[in-house]
C-alpha cells in the first residue's frame, strides 16, 4: 500500500496485535489497543506484565494491523521495530483511552488514565520495516 494508505489504515484501526519475544526465544503475542504519536505506535501495559519483562530484557517487537473479513478485503500493516520506554505514560494513556472508548471526553478519561497509569509503562515503537498488504487490489 503507499504511505497515505498504511497512514490511513492506522490512525482507523483501534487495536493491533504486538509480538514480544520470550526469553526462551518464542513469540509473546497479545492484542493491545494503541495510540499514534507522529505516525509511530505507542501503547502502554502493567509493569509487571510479560511483554513489559520481555521489552526490558529484548525491545524489539512485531505490530500487526489488520482488517476485513473476506479473503478479497484483506488488507494489513506490519510493523517492525524497536519499542523504547517513555518516561511520562499520561499522553499514550491518554491516546489508548480514547482508541478504547471513542467519542468519550478527554476529562472523563483523565481520572481514569490518571489511577491506572501509576502502574503502567508507555512505549514508542520506532519503526524499522514496514509491510503493508491490499487484497482489494487483487483482482
């Protein structure tokens, strides 16, 4: 897909599929909504969680966006890159919040961001590789 199409395919989509790798090498695989900052991927996740281990110990990840339901309206975005923690999760919490519950006031999702973010980690995702796909175009 060009560049406006992946662009526009992302900022659409509301939740992804994120690939960590354990430390026994095999592939951690969640579905986790997400927000953009400048085009780039962010999310945030419990500190205790697996993937944030995983990112501590290896920061490279797999970011799959996807949509349609028949075989000829397939269309998707691989990211490929290396998550690298923020220090303030306000902003990405903010972006998922509003990913997960669209239409809902920036004030009404604060408080909520406010409490859960003292015990997250909020993450960038600077892209390395990029492959897109477009079924639609296939006949």
């Amino acid at each position: 897909m060009p560049d406006d199409e992946v662009t526009a395919l992302l900022e659409r989509a509301r939740k992804l599929q994120l690939a960590t790798i354990n430390p026994d090498g095999t592939p951690h695989l969640v579905t986790m909504f997400y927000g953009l900052d400048k085009g780039r991927i962010t999310f945030w996740t419990y500190a205790k969680s697996q993937k944030a281990r995983n990112l501590a110990r290896d920061p490279r990840v797999s970011c799959l966006v996807e949509t349609g339901d028949d075989y000829a309206d397939l269309r998707g975005v691989l990211v490929y890159g290396e998550a690298a923690r923020l220090d303030d999760p306000m902003e990405v919490g903010l972006a998922v919040a509003r990913r997960m519950t669209p239409g809902v006031a920036d004030d009404l999702l604060r408080p909520y961001v406010e409490q859960t973010g003292r015990k997250r980690f909020a993450y960038v995702v600077e892209p390395g590789r990029v492959v897109s796909w477009d079924h639609r175009r296939l006949t």
